[in-house]
C-alpha cells in the first residue's frame, strides 16, 4: 500500500508540473512590435475602478496557423502566450500558465483566461484580425487569473486589442515571408513549377497566414 500511495503521490506531482509550464516560443520565430490596450478593472472598496493599459507586445506567427504574443501580463511582461492562427482570428485557450509572481504578500501563480461577459465560466479568447491594419481586437473579457481552470481574477480587462506599431517597418516585413508556394492550372488542378506553356495561377502562403494570388503567363 506505501508503494502504491507513493506512486499516486509522484503521479499528482509530475501532472501538478506539467501544468505550470510556461509557453516557450520557438527560437526561429518573427516578430512584430505591437501595443496591447484595454480597459482594467479592479474591485475597491468604493466600488469598480477603470484605467486604461497600453503595454509593449510582440506577436509571431509560426507556419501561418501558430500564433504567439508576450506583453499580455502586465506583471510579467516577458510571459508568452500561444493560440492558433487561420488568417481570420486567433483563438487563445484559457489556463495558460504566465509564471509565478511575488510582491510583498508572497508568491501568486498568474494565469491567463478568458470569459464571454455575464458569465464566470472560462472561455477561449477570440481575436478578431484587420488584414489592412494588422490589429488584432476581441469583445471577452481578459483575466489575470490566480487559478488555471476556475474563475478567480486578480484583475479583469475589457477590449482588448493589439495594435501594430507604425515604425515597425523591418519586423512588418518579415510577415511578408512566402512560406509557401503551389501553382494551379486554370482547371484547378495543380501542376509543377516548371511549366512550359498556359496561363497557371500562383498561390503564395505568407508568414502571417494570409494568401497571395498572381497570374503568370508562358
């Protein structure tokens, strides 16, 4: 029976450590400098208080479906967290581990989450991208959450949004990167780089997820 109770001791530990892993972005990922804005909101003891955050970001894309912003955490602002990409909107799942933080009343665990307004069961964060203005905006709220998969905020924030900032001309670029390249004859079918003779069209998959789409003519 001790060995058995040892074994679920060590099982309960190595899951309890695999849930506070931080988010490690790849090491060969772009970046973009972006701003991360919204409205915080904090519970006093006259009532709600509102303040406006603008804080330092960069957001990467990863194979055009992979997505990864630092800055989110005002308290940890060199925490990652990571969704998914389809060249629409990106989807951040709640539960993602910033880091442990300390002050003066000790040591807290800070997670990100999210929750659709009214309710208080956690949620994903939906982002909303602007092809043209390269922002990224969503309508749930953000929390700074103490718990991985309840609801207890330190702070909550309404319309988030991240905004590209206008001199980052060099990281802007780099979204730009075809990651991949397919051509396509006029009947849809797919046909190999080398082509003699025909009108084929080019379909170039960029960093960002966004698709680029040229005629050629031999």
């Amino acid at each position: 029976m001790k060995k058995i109770t040892s074994l679920f001791v060590a099982f309960l530990f190595a899951v309890a450590c695999m849930a506070q892993q931080v988010v490690t972005p790849p090491t060969n990922l772009q970046t973009q400098d972006y701003t991360y804005t919204a409205t915080k909101v904090e519970y006093t003891e006259d009532g709600f208080k509102y303040s406006d955050i603008n804080l330092p970001a960069k957001v990467g894309i990863m194979n055009g479906s992979e997505i990864y912003i630092q800055g989110m955490c005002e308290f940890l602002p060199e925490a990652w967290v990571k969704g998914t990409f389809n060249g629409e909107e990106a989807v951040l799942e709640s539960g993602q581990y910033y880091g442990p933080y300390s002050d003066e009343d000790g040591e807290h665990k800070l997670y990100f989450a999210s929750l659709i307004a009214g309710t208080d069961a956690l949620a994903e964060l939906i982002l909303d991208y602007n092809r043209q203005t390269g922002e990224y905006q969503g309508t749930r709220y953000v929390l700074l959450n103490s718990e991985k998969d309840s609801y207890a905020p330190y702070f909550q924030y309404t319309q988030p949004r991240l905004v590209r900032n206008p001199n980052a001309v060099e990281s802007i670029s780099l979204a730009q990167e075809v990651i991949n390249t397919e051509y396509v004859d006029i009947a849809g079918r797919r046909v190999e780089p080398s082509f003699t003779d025909g009108i084929v069209i080019k379909k170039e998959t960029l960093a960002d997820g966004q698709i680029r789409i040229s005629k050629q003519i031999k």
